[in-house]
C-alpha cells in the first residue's frame, strides 16, 4: 500500500473539490485532491457559470484566461407559459465585473481549474483514484483510503475535506445524518444539434403538464425535459416517439432534429435531490458542495454555491491548516458562514419548485401564470431582486487568501 502525508485530503473533483484544493494550494498548502473518474466528462454537469463565481475568477487573475475558453453569455432568464413570455431574470443591472451568466460546459471549467491548480508545487490532483474509507483515531478523522491505478493507498491527513457529491461515500462513512428536504420532479437529460437560426438565449417553455429547459451551448442544445418524480417507467411506456412529438412541440425550431432521439440510451436520466446535513463536520472532516447540500437544478446556482462553499472554507482554514491546529470549531465556522446562504437559496427553489413546476406538471388544461410570476411580469423591478439571488447570492464570497507561490503562466 503506497502510503502519503498532506495537510488536507479534498474527495471529490467537482467545483467545489477542485476550487479548494486549487486556493489551499495557492496559499501553500499541501493538497491532494481525488477524483474516481480518469477525466471530467459527466452527465448532468450544470453548466452556468454565475457573477459571483465569475468575480472570483477575477480575484484569483483568471478571469480573462477563463473568458478565452468558449462560451455563451446570458444577460437574462426567461420562461414561457402557455402563450406567455416572462423575464424572470436581469442580471444586465448587477453591480459586477460581469452581469452576465457564462454558459460553459462544466468539464471545460473543471479541466481549466486543474491547469491552473497545477502550476503550484503544493497542489496534486490524482485522477482514477477513488476513496474508499476513512481512517480514524482517537476520534477523529485523520485521512482516507483509496484505490487508484497503480493499486491501494493510504492518505494521511490534518483535515478531509469531502466534496464528493450529492452520494458522497465519505459522508457516509463519517455518519452525518441528511435531512431530505424533497423535490417534485426529475428530469430528463439529452442534447440537439444547434443552428445558427435557432433563438440564441437560454430559457424555460412551460406547458400543460409539460416543461423542457433549453441550455445554449453555442453548436449543441443541452435539453432537460421536466416530468413528475417517479414517472419515467409511464414516460417510457409511451413511447421513444411520443417523446420525441412532445419536445417538437415545445421546441419548434429544433424539430427536424428531434429523430436524431431514436433510442432512449440517448436520454439520461437525472433524479433531482434537495437535502442538507444537519452538521457538515466531525473532528477531521468538513463536508462542503452537494456533500453538504443538494441544491435544486432550479435557477442553475449548484456550481455556484459549491464555489462559495470552497472560498469560505479556504479562507477560514487556511491559517490553522499551515499552523497544523484545525479543530471543530474552525471546521463550524466554514459551516455557520454557508448554512444561511444555503437554506435561503433552497427556500427560494422550494417556492419554485412548488408554486411553478408542481402547477404547469399537475396541469391538464391552460397555463396561468403564477402569482409569483405575475408579479415580476407587472413589476420589472423585481427581475432585479431575483437577479441577485441567483447571480450573486446571499452572503457573496471573496478570495482573501495571498498566493504564497508565483503564477507561473
């Protein structure tokens, strides 16, 4: 068993593993971070990339390179409801470097995190390598066992920090009970070939039990089709072609692509979760990202939210971790610093998700539009508010942590 020594062990190469392994190195950490997969190239990466993760790319210098990589931009979000169209969101008046969302695939954002993390000597990110255990004594966690490719290993560590999903097996091991909050829906997940004249914004077309959200990824649209949770096996039971009648309806301009769906291998499907620890550590160990809360697909603020999470946690840690004197009560402050940001976006989805989706999925006949959405229809103000609270969020994050090590290009 090859055995390693480091100061913090990150599980899980998400946002949230990579930001922070990438700012724990940047201040001079020893990290490694782990990550099953041998590349980035997952189902159901969100790909919106909000203002607040936006600004902190330019907190760290690399924002321009980031903005080099290909992407869209969104200065709104909108939706459609039966015959209506409604601005949900305006992120053109926000008070940021960019008052926009990026619209990137997530593997991009995730491979460009990598590169820059490894321009610092005390960053690793060991890919194919997958965490299997916790090693504990005198009651704390102090570090994981593993499998890579070259066989098992045995990682000490002064703190693990577990970022390994909303199926997080650290979590697991580590007993931290999760508090379902609940979601309505799944959804289905499949991409179209785009052209050039198809509508060049990223929104929702809700109709009478039906609603696909449309993501804009410059040459290919990335379509979630909305359905009740549990009903896939009454979806498949219609029919590839019923379901490829049903996206041609509610996008018109991608219809004479829609047979390119001629099996349901090319429909994935992602079963939605919102829940959230009810204590994100133990002695050892801090959860952060979906490990600590699954977020809603509502709003597109998972990334971003993950991100934060990351930033709180290296700054708040990056002191006791070079002075090898983490406790419980540093690993609570990341927790007490994210927890209120976290429940008030998931009271936001959960209004949503309730008052929107449950309504347009249990509808038979015409669409109304819902109080909520009525209101930011007749008052343009609010598209302001809701801006804010998907783009920058509560408690917005900064990158407070100085570079220890040169950026070496």
């Amino acid at each position: 068993m090859q055995k390693i020594s480091v100061r913090c062990c990150v599980v899980g190469g998400g946002p949230a593993g990579v930001m922070a392994g990438l700012l724990l190195a940047r201040s001079g950490i020893d990290v490694i971070v782990l990550e099953k997969h041998a590349d980035f190239l997952r189902d159901f990466r969100g790909d919106t990339i909000h203002p607040s993760t936006l600004e902190v790319m330019h907190e760290l210098g690399l924002l321009e390179a980031f903005l080099a990589l290909p992407h869209q931009k969104a200065t709104t979000l909108r939706a459609q409801i039966g015959d209506v169209a409604v601005t949900m969101a305006d992120f053109s008046h926000l008070k940021r470097r960019c008052p926009y969302i990026a619209l990137m695939p997530q593997w991009d954002f995730l491979d460009f995190l990598a590169r820059c993390g490894a321009r610092y000597p005390t960053f690793a990110l060991k890919m194919r390598t997958e965490a299997t255990g916790l090693i504990e004594e005198g009651g704390r966690v102090a570090g994981v066992t593993a499998q890579g490719p070259r066989g098992a290993l045995e990682i000490r560590a002064d703190l693990v920090i577990a970022a390994d999903g909303r199926s997080s097996l650290i979590r697991e091991r580590a007993g931290l009970p999760v508090e379902e909050v609940g979601a309505p829906m799944d959804v289905l997940w499949f991409g179209l070939p785009r052209d050039p004249g198809d509508p060049d914004e990223t929104m929702g077309r809700f109709d009478a039990g039906r609603i696909l959200i449309a993501i804009d990824r410059g040459t290919q649209w990335q379509f979630g089709y909305v359905i009740p949770k549990g009903t896939l096996d009454a979806v498949h039971a219609k029919g590839i072609a019923a379901f490829r009648a049903h996206i041609a309806a509610l996008a018109p301009y991608a219809a004479d692509r829609v047979a390119a769906l001629d099996d349901w291998e090319k429909v994935k499907l992602l079963t939605v979760q919102v829940n959230r620890l009810r204590r994100w550590h133990r002695a050892g160990l801090l959860c952060i990202g979906d490990a600590a809360h699954a977020m809603s697909p509502v709003g597109g603020v998972g990334i971003n939210l993950a991100i934060q999470d990351a930033v709180a946690a290296a700054n708040l840690l990056a002191g006791p971790l070079a002075a090898r004197q983490v406790d419980e009560a540093d690993l609570a402050r990341v927790e007490r610093r994210r927890a209120f940001p976290m429940r008030v976006t998931q009271a936001f989805q959960i209004a949503v998700q309730n008052r929107v989706l449950s309504r347009a999925l249990g509808s038979s006949g015409a669409l109304k539009l819902p109080l909520l959405l009525r209101l930011v229809r007749r008052f343009p103000l609010l598209r302001r508010v809701t801006a804010r609270l998907l783009g920058v969020g509560i408690r917005p994050e900064h990158v407070r942590l100085q570079p220890r090590w040169p950026d070496k290009g």
